[in-house]
C-alpha cells in the first residue's frame, strides 16, 4: 500500500497546481481510480481468501492472552476489521463494469476498507502470531530479597529507571538499573516504582 500511495501521490501532484488545489479534475479521479484498483487487486491476491482464517486466529489468541483493559479496544479493532473485509470481498466477487459509473462508486466506497487494512491489518497480524507462554516465576523467597534489594536502592538514589511499557495482563512493567557495591544489574520491576514491587 505504501508504494501505492507514493506512486497516487506523485499522478495526483501533477494534477494540482502550486497552492494544492486540483485544477485537472479528469486526470485526479483517473489516478485514484487506479489506485483503488491496485489495491484490490493486492488484496484479491494477499487477503481475500485469508482473512477470514488471520482474523480468527488473531481471536483465538486475543482470547488466551491475560484480561486488560486494552484487550476490549484490540477485540474492537478486529470487529472492525472483519467488517472492511466483507465489503472488500463483497467487491471483489461482483465489481461493477469497467470504466462505468457503478464502478466509480464502488471504488469510492470501498477505498476507505482497504486504507484501514492498511493501516491496522499489521495489528490482526501480530495478535495472530501471538503465542502466550508463561515465563518462569521467582519464588517468593526471590521476588521478595529483589523487591528489598530495588527499594533499598531506591532509596540511596541508585536505582535508574530505563524504560517501561504494560504488559498484555495490563501490568506496568519497568526495567532499571539496579547499582549495588559498584555492580550495576539491570532488573525488571512489576508495577510503579513508588508502590511495592516485584521482579
């Protein structure tokens, strides 16, 4: 999709003059109309008979991940998804005639589904490829002497934060450098640095 809107961009500029406004109207619909159709026909050969299979194993795996608020958003997405997909296949199995008005409807309806593929399919591609393994837990014994061992170095001021993110259960986690007697360690830290946290 991205080569294909760079190569609209570059039809449609000369269709514009200095300020960016279409002076040959003609010229612009043609090139949006090729675009469409290029992007069909990605899709016909990338999508179409897949999609229905990506979505469901995206749902799949959406299901086995941890509850978080942003799994309801995600669900959201390939409800979304899988609504583009059937007008876009919907088109696909009865185009209108070629070069026909019918067609040029068809081509303005259908663009804004294949944009939004393009710009959120990757999404349904990675939960799809989601694989939820549990890792290896610390003992208590463990999680509690590295809780200790980050608040005392908290508190000596040597305990760095590098980067956080929330993980699929909706924790927030944060990896930070640990520096104790000249050794610096980094550790992963569930929760907010202030409240009681565990590796």
């Amino acid at each position: 999709m991205a080569v294909i809107d760079r190569e609209t961009e570059t039809a449609l500029d000369a269709t514009r003059d200095r300020y960016g406004r279409t002076v040959h109207h003609g010229a612009s619909a043609a090139a949006r109309g090729r675009r469409t159709q290029a992007a069909l026909a990605t899709y016909a050969t990338r999508l179409a008979e897949q999609g229905h299979q990506l979505l469901h194993a995206a749902r799949r795996n959406l299901d086995q991940l941890p509850s978080a608020p942003h799994t309801a958003a995600w669900r959201d997405l390939l409800d979304a998804l899988a609504a583009s997909h059937t007008e876009i296949t919907r088109v696909l199995d009865h185009p209108a005639e070629t070069g026909s008005a019918g067609e040029r409807e068809q081509h303005t309806a259908v663009w804004p589904h294949l944009a939004f593929w393009a710009d959120y399919g990757s999404v349904a591609a990675d939960l799809a490829d989601q694989h939820h393994q549990p890792g290896p837990q610390l003992s208590t014994e463990d999680k509690r002497l590295w809780t200790e061992k980050a608040r005392a170095a908290r508190l000596r001021g040597e305990l760095d934060p590098i980067e956080s993110w929330y993980a699929a259960d909706g924790r927030l986690i944060t990896l930070a450098y640990l520096v104790q007697d000249d050794t610096t360690t980094v550790i992963a830290l569930a929760g907010t640095l202030i409240q009681r946290a565990g590796r």
